[in-house]
C-alpha cells in the first residue's frame, strides 16, 4: 500500500528554527509538495521537490532524497502567524497525490 | 484575479436532502479535484476531471456524483444527504502538466443532520 508519515503533533518557539519530517512509500514517485494549512483553511502551496536536495525559498526550505524516501520542510525565524498543519504530498506513478495526515506545529512565544 | 471560489462556505442540513456544492475557477486550468477532509485526517480524493466532459472517481468511496460542462466549473451533487457526510470538503484545481501544484478553494463545511 501507499503510505506518508509524518509527526503527529511539533511545538517550537518563536524566532527558532523547526524541522517537519516526511517519509514516504509509494508507488512511483514523480515529486513531492509541502502544503500549509491553517485551521478551518484550505492548503496552500509551498514548495515542491522533484530532485534529491534542498530548495530554499526565504524562511521555508524543503529536502527531497529519494533514495531514503525522506523529504523535510524547514522553517527558520519562525512567527507566530506560522501555527499551523504542514501536509506532506507525493505525486505517484500514476500522478495522483498521495496526502499524509499533516504535523500540527504549534509556535509559543 | 485569478482565483478559485467555492459556494456556500457553511451548509447545516437534514437528513435526506439533495444538496449542491459549487466550485468555480477563473485560472482557466484544465484538471480539478474534490477532496474530502476530515478534522487532523487527510485529504481524500473523491472525484476529479481532466477537462470538459472527463469525469472520475478517486480513491474515496462517495455516493456524490459531479459533472464538468464547462470547464470553469465542477459542481458536487449529493442525491441523500446522510450523518456520515458531514465533513470538509474542498475543490482544487491545477494546470496542464502532470507535475502542476493543486489549488484550492477556500471549502464548504457540511454538516448533515
């Protein structure tokens, strides 16, 4: 079966940094999305990583091996406005996303 | 601007009734979802179009159907309304390529009575 873990739950503070791990067994892979959603909100877009590396995109940085099936999101300086579920996404080999269950990252000041 | 709406937002409402939720998009993108979200869950697929008068079924078992007439526009029809209905559900939709990110609405919060 298809399968996308992530944590549950991550509690960090304001101003730190917070790493959100996604591992993943699917079948095929042909990329993988990182997603921000708020409470009572629909997902929006963050990053999307097809190749081995890391991407950095201001704050947010994502990191895709492949080999590993393992990608993470990394949030720098974090604010409080960054409280929300981060959704792990993997498109499969019939390029459909597969959607893991979200890590709820609560920030305290 | 280019945006994707979806109507109504909240909807209460009785067992047994049919009811409609609208999705509409103005980026003029070829493919749009439907997924089905419950509170900390994920997302599940339940139907999705590549185009005008392309329809399927996702991975979620669902007694909705939908249909794709114009290709802004991808309604969800539920004929009985039931309890086990009650959820999230949001509409997306993404461009031509197979690799393009997802898109979403905002939502339609439904609880069936």
């Amino acid at each position: 079966g298809q399968n996308i873990d992530q944590p549950t739950e991550m509690t960090a503070t304001e101003g730190a940094i917070v790493q959100i791990n996604c591992t993943y067994q699917t079948s095929g892979f042909n990329g993988l999305f990182w997603y921000q959603q708020h409470a009572g909100e629909a997902p929006t877009f963050l990053s999307y990583n097809v190749l081995d590396g890391l991407e950095e995109k201001g704050r947010f940085s994502s990191f895709l091996s492949r080999s590993k099936g393992y990608s993470y999101l990394l949030l720098k300086e974090l604010q409080m406005k960054d409280s929300a579920s981060y959704l792990c996404a993997v498109l499969d080999s019939n390029y459909q996303l597969i959607w893991g269950a979200g890590t709820k990252l609560i920030i305290k000041p | 601007e280019a945006d994707i709406y979806q109507t109504p937002r909240y909807l209460v409402i009785g067992t047994g009734k049919k009811i409609t939720l609208e999705c509409s998009q103005t980026m003029g993108h070829d493919k749009m979802y439907w997924y089905q979200q419950d509170p900390g869950m994920e997302l599940h697929l339940i139907h999705y179009s590549y185009g005008v008068n392309s329809t399927e079924k996702g991975d979620l078992s669902s007694e909705s159907t939908v249909s794709r007439i114009r290709t802004e526009h991808f309604p969800l029809t539920l004929e009985s309304a039931r309890p086990s209905h009650t959820s999230q559900y949001l509409c997306a939709s993404s461009g031509g390529l197979a690799t393009d990110t997802q898109y979403f609405g905002p939502g339609t919060r439904l609880t069936v009575l």
